[in-house]
C-alpha cells in the first residue's frame, strides 16, 4: 500500500503562471487535507476535502487558490496567478475517516513551489 | 486565537538525552501530537498524548503533559544520529479536530 504521493515534488513557476500540484492519497482513503508550510515556521491548515465536496476551506486565500478531490483522480490544489509570497511547502495527507485522536492522517512527501 | 509554540533549535550528543518543549493556548485540546520531519520528507506522527494523561512512554519516547500551564515535552533517551530532524508538536483545534496547529517545530541536532 503506497503511502500518499504527490507530484511533483519541486515546482518552479514564474510570476502570474498557474501552479498545480497533485496528491494521490493512500488507497482506501477518502478524506484529504492540504497543509502549506512556510519558510521556518510550521504547517498551517489550508482545507479539508472528501471526495467531490469541500468541507472546510477556512485556510485558504479568498483569491486564487482553489481545491477539488474528484470521484476519480488525485486531488489538485491550484493557485493561478502565483506571487513569490506563495513560495512555500505544500503538504497533502489523507485519512480514511475524518481525522482525530483514534484516525491517523498521514501526510506525504510535499510539493515545494518556488515562484521566481 | 489558538497559538503552539517551541523553541527552534536544539543541539546534543550521540548517546545524551533531548528534550523538546512546547506551548500550547487551547484549553480544550483532548489530544496532543509530535511529528518528525526529516529532511525533504514529509511529517511521520510519532506519538500523542490525551489531556487527561501526564506522562506518555513509548521506548525511547517520553511525552509529558502538564496541563495547568499548557506545557508539552517530548523526551527522547540515548539520542541517535537517526534522530536529527525537525520535530513538531500539533493541537487540533477545539471545534475542529482535524484542522492541527502546529508550532513552528525544533530543529534537533544530534553530534557524533
């Protein structure tokens, strides 16, 4: 059972293009959270989806990211238009129920986008 | 708002025992993790602990939780090189367990 991959694991982008970024979660798993993670400091929640619905988006920047878990496929964290401020470490994980104490997420290796 | 905090760095020898702190401000919090990061590499969980809990042992891992002043230990005994890594201390949040904060983590060095 491989664990959670997401791709690609380094990413560069100019200034104003589109950034994509894909994480598969582990088999059996319907629930996936995106974390992104600044340059020294900590994850910070971005938003929790299951399959084909956004449950909470409460982190995400009003403008220019998005998020979607289709029915069939990875889910894709998007930011067009991308800034150097949205340089960073973006982490997926993914549970098979909504995670907690007795649900482990586990998380896979990240995306590192570095806009120039 | 909810806020985790940790020291950023922490050097030992090989063979010594590291202690990695943490604050937390969510009162609430049932439940509390450490993660470790190794280079490049995404977190791996290690261990947590429940607020009802002080102490938590796990091999070389001991967690200590002292709840009155919302202080959290991660102990980790005979210090191995393997060791080195970023370690984050997580709170889920109170009315939304799986939305973690995590601190800014404590990079440990481990010297031969």
């Amino acid at each position: 059972n491989a664990g959670v991959m997401q791709n690609p694991r380094h990413l560069v982008r100019r200034r104003g293009q589109e950034a994509r970024l894909r994480c598969s979660p582990m088999k059996g798993h319907s629930h996936v959270y995106w974390y992104r993670q600044l340059p020294e400091e900590g994850l910070k929640f971005m938003v929790y989806l299951q399959k084909e619905n956004i449950i909470d988006e409460s982190g995400m920047p009003k403008e220019r990211f998005s998020a979607e878990f289709p029915k069939e496929g990875p889910s894709i964290l998007r930011i067009q238009q991308v800034v150097r401020g949205d340089s960073a470490a973006y982490f997926c994980a993914s549970s098979p129920r909504g995670q907690g104490f007795d649900t482990e997420a586990f998380f896979g290796q990240g995306t590192r986008l570095t806009v120039v | 708002g909810e806020d985790v905090e940790q020291s950023l760095f922490l050097s030992v020898r090989e063979g010594d025992s590291s202690v990695i702190n943490c604050t937390y401000t969510d009162s609430s919090s049932t439940y509390l993790y450490w993660y470790k990061q190794e280079p490049g590499a995404g977190l791996q969980l290690l261990t947590y602990i429940f607020s009802n809990m002080d102490m938590k042992q796990d091999q070389r891992l001991t967690v200590l939780l002292n709840k009155k002043d919302k202080h959290l230990s991660l102990r980790i005994a005979d210090t191995q090189t393997g060791d080195s890594a970023i370690y984050f201390c997580a709170s889920p949040r109170g009315d939304s367990s799986y939305k973690l904060i995590f601190g800014s983590g404590t990079r440990l060095l481990v010297r031969p």
